[in-house]
C-alpha cells in the first residue's frame, strides 16, 4: 500500500475516534438539561457521569445547558455523513447479490435521513427533524445493517467483525444508549463501516499491482 493509500485508510476511521471521544462528554451535557434529568437517576449512569462531569466541568458550563448540548450535537451528522461516504464506498466496491442489494437500498438511504434528521435538529432547531427523518432513518438503517451483515457472512466476507458489528449494532445501540446517549449508540455502526471501507482500500492496492510486476522466485535467484 501506497504512503498516499495509508493516509486515506487512516482517516476512514475519524469519525469512530471523535464519536468516541464526542459521545461521553455530549451525554455529560444532555444529563444537564431538563429533559436529561432522569437519566441520572439510573444507577449505570451515576457512577460514571457524575465524577467525569466534575472533571469535565469547564467543558459543559461555557454556556447555558441547552445551547452545550446543542453544540456538541452538531459534531453527529457530520461524523454521520462520514459514515454514509464510507458505506458508499464500501457498495461501489463490491459485486452484491439479491440480499446484499437490498441491504444497500436501506442502509445507505437510512444514513441519508439519519444525517437530515439530526442537522435539522442540531443545527436548525427543528425538533420535529429527529421524528420526520432521524427516527425512520434509524430503522431503515438498522433493518439494512441486519441484511448487510447475513449477506456479507454468507459470503464469508473478511474480516468477520464487520457484519458481527452490523448484526450486533442493535443490541449494542441500546446498551450505549442507556449508558451514554443515542449517538454514543451509532459507534458500533461508525466502526462497522470503517473497518470495512480501510478493508477494501487495501484490497484495492492489492490489485493495483500488476501481474509480473513482482520478480518471480526463477527471477530473484
């Protein structure tokens, strides 16, 4: 692989790392606003929000607590859209059958509507964006993950984590969810896609090399 195919196939994997890093400290400030209240009651949360929201305090008071939450909320549907570039690249890449097209023709429009739902919401202010795109995003995403992931396993697609992350991202998303926040809960997905996507580029640069182009044992000796 090429010093310029490294590169690429090292920035697949930013919006993983700055969802992981986004994902406690924006949970951190929707558990300061009203509506984020009650997630503190739960004891899974407790233990871990409230001393990193006193170590992390000069991150989460610059501001009154719905314009913190809001602002680090803008940072989800740019990793998203991320995401989506990654999956799409991903599809381009390969040769699908009956399943694995119907999986691209919910996921990859899934993502789509994940992205407006949450710009909208985030950055625009409009509430109703999250229900009128985020939420019938999200399922279509999830519905096409599930058949991403049997399709890429009935091709015994490599690596395996891929479609396991694809397959377990539901469950997965609801555990973060419960723990963090619901872009906490995209993380999985985020790292399905990237793993995949840094999988084909090196996959490509395997094949751009032509043949003879490497001397053969007879050669070398």
């Amino acid at each position: 692989m090429s010093p310029e195919q490294r590169q690429t196939s090292w920035w697949v994997w930013v919006p993983t790392g700055v969802g992981a890093v986004l994902a406690p400290l924006h949970a951190l400030a929707r558990f300061a606003t009203p509506d984020g209240k009650e997630d503190l009651e739960s004891g899974a949360v407790q233990w871990w929000a409230e001393p990193a929201a006193r170590a992390l305090r000069p991150l989460l008071d610059w501001s009154d607590v719905d314009t913190v939450y809001r602002a680090y909320g803008k940072v989800w549907p740019v990793l998203l859209a991320a995401t989506a570039l990654s999956a799409l690249q991903v599809s381009r890449s390969r040769r699908p059958g009956r399943l694995e097209r119907w999986g691209w023709r919910l996921t990859l429009p899934g993502l789509v509507l994940m992205v407006l739902g949450l710009f909208g919401f985030f950055w625009i202010g409009l509430d109703v964006a999250y229900i009128a795109a985020g939420m019938p995003g999200y399922l279509l995403t999830v519905v096409g993950s599930v058949l991403l992931g049997i399709a890429f396993l009935r091709d015994g697609y490599r690596p395996w984590l891929v479609p396991a992350l694809l397959l377990g991202w539901l469950p997965l998303d609801l555990a973060l969810s419960a723990v963090l926040s619901a872009g906490a809960g995209t993380l999985p997905m985020m790292a399905a896609w990237a793993l995949a996507n840094s999988t084909a580029r090196r996959g490509e640069s395997r094949r751009s090399i032509p043949p003879g182009a490497l001397p053969s044992s007879r050669q070398s000796a």
